[in-house]
C-alpha cells in the first residue's frame, strides 16, 4: 500500500509554516511520515521555511535531469519536489508538502491517493499576520490578500484547517486533519495483561498515527496488515514507559489471534455497520429470523460490533418471543462458536442439570457408571455461579479439570468419559457477551438456557443427553408446570438439531446428600461409589436413576436390565475404578481437598420434626463460609426432613478455612438456620 501525499496551501498569513513545524515536531519521530523540504532559488538567510536553497541554474539542471517531481514558479522564485518522495510514497510513507495550487491537478495525476490541507483564516488575521512580518508595505498585503485563488478540482479530497486561533491550536487542528485521513501504522507490542477469550489491544492517548479517543467505546476496531485481520476493543494509555506514541499494544490473547509477531506494523479501522443490522431490527420489531440470519446476529454480537443496547434490546425480544425454529436456529448459531468435538462412535451420551439443588453431586457418579458399561460420555462441567458447587468445583477437589479438547479426547478413549471444565471447551464468546449482559439486568429466560446448554452439548458431539430440571423453591424452575414446559422445549429443539433429548423433572424441596460444599460434596461421591454404610441414601437413588436412563439407551439393554446394569456396575466397584482412571488420566492432585478445618456446630433451636429444610439458604451459608472458592468450606447436614430433633442437638456443622469467612456464615446461620422444625 503506498503512502498518502499531503498537498498542504493556504494564503500568505494563513500560518502554514507554523503549522508544518509544529506537526513535524510532533509527527517527525514517526517513520510512517516524511516533511518534505523543498528547493526554492532563495538564500538560506532570506528567512522563511528551512528550505534547500539553489541557483536558478542549479534548480534548472536538476529539472532537466529528472531529479524533481514537480516544479512551479511564484513571486519571481522557482519552487521544486524533490523526486525522493517516489520512494518515500512507494514505500507507504506519507510525505506532507507545502504547495501551490496550480500544480495540484498534475501532482494527483502523478499519485492516486492524495489529499490537499487547505489552511484557511479570516482576512483580517491574515492581514495582520503578514504586516507582522515586516516584508512588505500596507499596500503590497492589500494586493496580495485581494488576489483570486485557483479553485481546487473536484475530484481531489480537500481537508480544511481552520487556523483562526493559537499557534497550539491550529497545530491540533491540522496533526487531527491528518491523522483522521490516514491508516497511519503501529508497531505491535506485546502487552503482558491476560484479558482471557477478550481480544484487547492498547493505544496511547497521544497515539501520532490515530486520534486515539475517537476508538473509545463499545465497539471494537479492526487491526489489520496485508495479510491478517482480527477486531479488538480500544483501551487507552497514558504512561509512555509502558507503550509508546507510535505502538500499538497486544494482551496475550490479542497477540495470539493475531498471528504477528512483535515489531511488525498494522492499521486500525472502524468497522462497517454489522451485516445484521437489519436482522436485528426485525427481531426487536417481532419478526421471525431465518437459520441464516440468526447466525450473522450471532456472530455480529459476538465481534462486538453492536453496543450493549442493541444487544440487550435483541435479548429482551428473544426472551419475549422466540419461535421454535428459531429456538433451534440459536442453538446452532451458538453451538459454532464453540469447539465442536467430532468422535468415532455413533452414540455420545451426556448429561446436565440445570441446578438449584444444594449437594446433588450425581454427576460424578453416573458418568462412571455409564463409562464402566462402555458408553462415551464426555461430561464438560461449569463452575458453581449462585450455588456452593459446580461439577467442575467438585472434580477439581481430587483431579485437573482444565483440559484443553486434545486431553478431553485422550481421557474419553481410553476411559469413556471425563469430568471437565467447559471454559476452555464448550463455553463460547456467546456466552461471555449474553451473560454479560442479562445477568445484570436479571434478565431469566428458560429458552435462551435451552438454547445455552443443548449448544454445549451439541459442540460435546453428543448425540443422546439427559436433562435434569429441578423444581421446587429456590430454583430456576418453580413449579411443575414450567417444568414439563421446559422439559417438552428441551426435547423438541433436540429432535430439532437432531440431538435425543430427555429432560425430567426432579424434586428440589431440599438438598440432596450431606455436604454442600466442594470436599464435603466429594466426600459423599466416594462414600455412594464405595458402597459405605452411611452413604447418602437419597444420592445414590437419584445417582442410580439417571445412569439407568442413559444406559436404557444401548438398544442391547431394555429399562429393567439397565437398571439392573448401573446397580451392578456401582456395587461391584466397577464405577469406583472407572472414576479413579478418569481422575488419573485427568491428572490427580497430590492433596486432594479436605473439609475445612474451622468447624462451628448449628443446634436445633427448639425440639420437634424437620418439617423443611430451605436449600438455597443452607447453600448461601456455605457460600458465606467461602465455598466454592474455598474447596473445603461448605455445610455438612447431620439431619434431614421428617427426622424427630430435640432442642440443642446439631443440625449441620459448618466448614471453613478462612476466619472471616467462618464469622459471617455462623452470624448468617444464627439468623437464619434453613431448617423449620414443628
């Protein structure tokens, strides 16, 4: 790409002297641009600009012999171009000159891609700038200001500099003029900030290549060189220790994306208006969007080039009404943007739940008991949002759950399945920007969830998967009647992206198993898949129900010989073993997480029957006492509903590891214990 030629005129007094200085002073440490200076038939001392002086017949010879892009005369001087700024320009650097207008045709001719300064003031200043220069009399300025201008040909860009106040001002003016009208270039940096999936880069405020602050906001800009293009949000720096005038800093991810090496030079750009514009609009108005459509909103939106409103206005419309194909339109448009896994079997089983309920820690046993019977089953987990624990929390206590998909497929073929963090895998730039944006406006749609997790599920490369809706207070779904309206959405854009969809409904009055809490929740894993006598009953009923759902799927099984089958493979200790080979292909941790070992005792206030037992408020005393940051903190249950209690005997006992912590959720239980007792 070649440079830009910069024609700067103006009338004498306009300050066009004053105006190339101060931008050279500026703009002169950058390479990207070059200040011309010209061969005038005038003395050195005769003042003015720092010219190249020369004889009329040393300016004639150079003329003659080619050594001049272009050549004019005016008021009794021969002005000249040196022809070096050919190289200057084939080079990609942009070359300023001070000009007349007649010769402004020709030199567009000469070189396409060229813009004309025009420095403009008032007569009267200009009147007063020229007396001040004490060369010539009232009546020689009166002349010269009363002279007819050549008029600039139409089809040459003219930017227009209003140098009507201070020399400082002016300056800006005319450094923004050119700035603005340039794909000035940058250096790349590598900035050491790990802005994780979120693609950054930096500009000093006082950037010489671009006004820096115009990129500021929610759009990104595109960064871009002759043969790569990424689109990055803006942030400004003002140190210039850490980034300097003519750099452009990269994070991690940034540099990464890129695919540049430090040094080399890029331009920004503002981005067009998103292709989906149009689309979106229709949404908001209640139109219904094609498969295509929905994709391009979806990866506009994921691209940034949509700001928070219109991005909230698109939510809120997909909350209000979506159709259901469009339902399954959205599950495959965010389903692309994760890694999508690809596996040598026909049938992939999974499985999900959409949580709310304090301990149900099943997954860690049923994804064992499906592997150990021979199915694939490659569960990616999230970390706990609202409650004491996530899958991922849990396995985290005794294995790595960070895999990157080439450990994820290793773990799967050698041992059927895995328990994995879905943030390096099924989790997508979607995700980042909707939750971004709904959770702080509380914006709770059963169908953008359908279209979330059968996403994941679908990049997992399952075919089958099973759905656990909870219901019950403190959960996602309150009553069982959205939830057989969730479940009937869930199977249908299943069978819709072509996925075998089973979602069931599943009593959340109250927490399931004993610890509440990442160790305390791992700790009854352990106790179900060892068969001990005082494993949590409850867990590994439901444990057992959703392995025996899955396997009903091997056609070689029919629901009484599945059934039959997890039993055997979990009190065999066939699952334990698959587990511990998971964990150990996984990687596991040389000190798995422990139960805190701060411990305060929560007593019944009075004697009577546990009547209830509010799940979210024992899940918020364990988040208080610092799960599931803090592995061993949580709660730990010693009685459960219907169970006969007397006045002083423990209700649960609350783990920690950090003082503070432990204070606020004793003070928290002292308030509120979770348990109703008649």
């Amino acid at each position: 790409m070649k440079g830009v030629l910069f024609l700067v005129v103006g009338p004498s007094g306009s300050g066009k002297d004053t105006l190339l200085d101060g931008a050279r002073a500026q703009l002169g440490g950058n390479p990207n641009f070059v200040f011309c200076r010209r061969v005038i038939t005038r003395p050195a001392e005769a003042g003015g600009e720092a010219h190249e002086p020369v004889s009329e017949t040393e300016f004639e010879a150079r003329l003659n012999d080619g050594h001049l892009f272009i050549a004019w005369q005016a008021h009794g001087l021969h002005y000249g171009i040196p022809n070096s700024i050919r190289n200057d320009l084939d080079a990609g650097r942009h070359v300023l000159v001070n000009v007349s207008r007649t010769v402004i045709d020709e030199m567009s001719r000469r070189h396409a891609d060229l813009r004309v300064i025009e420095v403009k003031a008032p007569i009267a200043i200009l009147a007063k700038r020229l007396a001040a220069r004490g060369r010539e009399s009232e009546s020689d300025i009166a002349a010269r200001l009363s002279r007819k201008t050549n008029a600039i040909a139409t089809n040459v860009e003219v930017l227009t500099v209003e140098n009507d106040g201070t020399p400082d001002e002016g300056i800006k003016r005319f450094v923004d003029a050119i700035i603005r009208s340039v794909p000035g270039r940058l250096k790349i940096k590598r900035i050491p900030i790990d802005t994780w999936r979120d693609n950054i880069c930096f500009l000093h405020r006082e950037c010489t290549a671009y006004s820096a602050s115009d990129y500021l906001g929610p759009s990104k800009v595109d960064i871009f060189s002759s043969t790569v293009s990424i689109q990055a949000r803006v942030n400004l720096i003002d140190d210039d220790r850490i980034i300097e005038r003519t750099e452009i800093g990269l994070s991690y991810h940034t540099l990464e994306q890129l695919g540049l090496p430090e040094g080399a030079e890029v331009m920004l750009e503002r981005p067009p208006p998103p292709a989906s514009l149009p689309a979106l609009r229709g949404k908001i108005a209640g139109e219904e969007l094609s498969l295509d459509q929905m994709r391009q909103v979806i990866h506009d939106i994921v691209e940034y080039r949509y700001t928070e409103r219109e991005i909230a206005a698109f939510l809120v419309a997909a909350t209000k009404g979506l159709s259901l194909d469009e339902v399954k339109a959205l599950t495959l448009a965010r389903a692309s943007y994760a890694h999508r896994f690809t596996w040598p079997r026909n049938m992939i089983v999974d499985k999900h739940s959409m949580g709310g309920v304090s301990g149900s820690r099943v997954s860690m046993i049923i994804i064992p008991i499906v592997a150990a019977h021979g199915l694939w089953i490659p569960k990616t987990s999230s970390r706990a949002i609202t409650s004491a624990a996530g899958t991922a929390d849990a396995m985290e206590c005794v294995a790595n759950v960070g895999l990157s998909p080439e450990a994820v497929r290793q773990t799967v073929e050698e041992a059927g399945g895995c328990i994995a963090w879905n943030g390096r895998l099924s989790h997508s730039p979607v995700d980042d920007v909707m939750n971004s944006i709904t959770r702080p406006l509380g914006i709770d749609s059963a169908t953008l969830a359908v279209t979330s997790i059968l996403s994941k599920k679908l990049a997992a490369g399952s075919s089958h998967a099973i759905i656990d809706i909870p219901v019950g207070p403190g959960t996602k779904v309150v009553s069982q009647t959205k939830g057989q309206r969730l479940a009937g959405l869930f199977e249908e854009v299943g069978a819709g992206i072509g996925m075998t969809v089973n979602a069931r409904i599943t009593d959340a009055s109250q927490p399931i198993g004993r610890g509440i809490g990442p160790a305390l929740e791992v700790r009854d894993v352990f106790k179900v898949l060892r068969n001990e006598p005082d494993a949590p009953v409850d867990l590994r009923a439901k444990a057992l129900d959703f392995a025996t759902a899955i396997l009903a799927w091997d056609p070689e099984l029919n629901d009484t010989e599945a059934r039959a089958r997890a039993t055997e493979l979990l009190e065999s200790g066939a699952a334990l073993m698959r587990l511990n080979k998971i964990i150990d292909l996984q990687g596991r941790l040389d000190h798995p997480a422990e139960p805190g070992a701060l411990i305060h005792e929560v007593r019944a206030p009075a004697s009577g029957v546990v009547s209830a037992i509010n799940s979210y408020q024992i899940s918020s005393i364990a988040r208080q006492a610092g799960a599931p940051m803090d592995k061993g903190a949580g709660v730990d249950l010693l009685m459960s509903t219907s169970a006969s209690i007397k006045a002083g005997e423990t209700l649960y006992r609350i783990h920690a590891n950090v003082g503070t912590d432990f204070r606020l959720a004793i003070r928290m239980a002292e308030a509120n214990t979770g348990f109703r007792i008649c």
